[in-house]
C-alpha cells in the first residue's frame, strides 16, 4: 500500500465506524440495547448518556430492562426515552423501567430500510470525498515531481481498488442490518 493511501487509511475505518454506530440505532423487531445508545439522560444537572446512569439488560426478544443506579433520577429516564421517541412501550416499575418492543409493521420495516439506504448514501459521500483527497494528493506530488507518471497511475489504480473495497465493506453491513430489519 502506498505511503499516500496508508496515511488516510484510516479516515475510511472511521467512516465505516461511524455507518455501524450510525445504524445501531435503528431499531430490528428484537430487543437491543444498542438502539438506546442516542439516549440522554439529565442526572444532577446534566446530561449523561443512558447506560452511564443505569444498568440496560435484555430480558427477552421484546424487553429491555434498565435498572437506574440511583433510584432519583427514574423519573428522568422515563423521560428522556419518551422524548427519544423509538416507539417503545414504557413502563415505570418503581425500582426499574420495561420497555416492551413491538413487532414491527411491514410499513414500518420498509421505513427503517429507507433510513438505512440515506445513512448509506451520506457515508458513501464521506468516502468519496476521502478517495477524492487522496487522488489530489497524489496527483499534486506528481505535478510536484515526487513520483514518476507510472507510480501515478499505479498509485490511482491501488486508491480506486481499496475504495472499491470499503465500499463493498459498507454494503455488506447494510445487508446484514436491512436482514435484521426485514426479519419476522
């Protein structure tokens, strides 16, 4: 690998990191604790991620349990999932919330397949816009005579391959999330 490739390498990692947390939060017709990742919670005074308030546990297919390490700030974690709006059922059992999943619709399910597909379309943006930035760096080192017009085109070539490969990456991972999503 090219020593202009490998100093971006890893601005392509991180746009496929970033698809797979991005995704995460999508919701299948199962019980994942994933999907409350997004959600914040004000614990004395400010705002925290879920799980740095409670326990989340999956009880079942269609439960999800959280258990508030400080039973004050249940209130608020009723809350802030209402406001989240990801289509749970919430129930507030005193010493710990439930969340019920429903099962969802095929109305629903082609919905999420489409947020899938937009979140897809923007990270395949951000890779062609990190392939574009290597492609000019390489190209302006050739103007600069760093490197003969053969490397030039060999380095172009191993560039559009590694990209061809990410994005073969990305499309893998959004297979396998719109299988979770269609799945009955």
């Amino acid at each position: 690998m090219n020593q202009y490739l490998q100093a971006k390498q890893g601005d392509f990692t991180n746009a496929l990191d970033f698809f797979k947390k991005e995704i995460g939060s999508l919701r299948t017709g199962r019980a994942n604790p994933s999907v409350l990742d997004i959600v914040q919670v004000e614990a004395y005074g400010v705002m925290n991620p879920l799980n740095a308030v409670g326990n989340i546990a999956v009880t079942d297919s269609r439960s999800i349990v959280i258990a508030a390490w400080d039973k004050g700030v249940m209130k608020n974690i009723e809350k802030a999932i209402v406001e989240a709006d990801l289509g749970f059922g919430v129930v507030n059992e005193g010493d710990k919330i439930r969340l019920t999943v429903p099962p969802l619709t095929e109305e629903n399910r082609k919905e999420l397949v489409k947020k899938l597909s937009e979140k897809m379309e923007k990270v395949r943006i951000i890779l062609r816009g990190v392939r574009d930035n290597v492609k000019n760096i390489i190209e302006k080192a050739f103007e600069d005579k760093e490197m003969s017009e053969d490397d030039k085109f060999r380095f172009i070539k191993e560039l559009d391959e590694f990209s061809a490969k990410k994005n073969d990456e990305l499309k893998d991972i959004r297979d396998r999330k719109e299988k979770d999503i269609m799945e009955i």
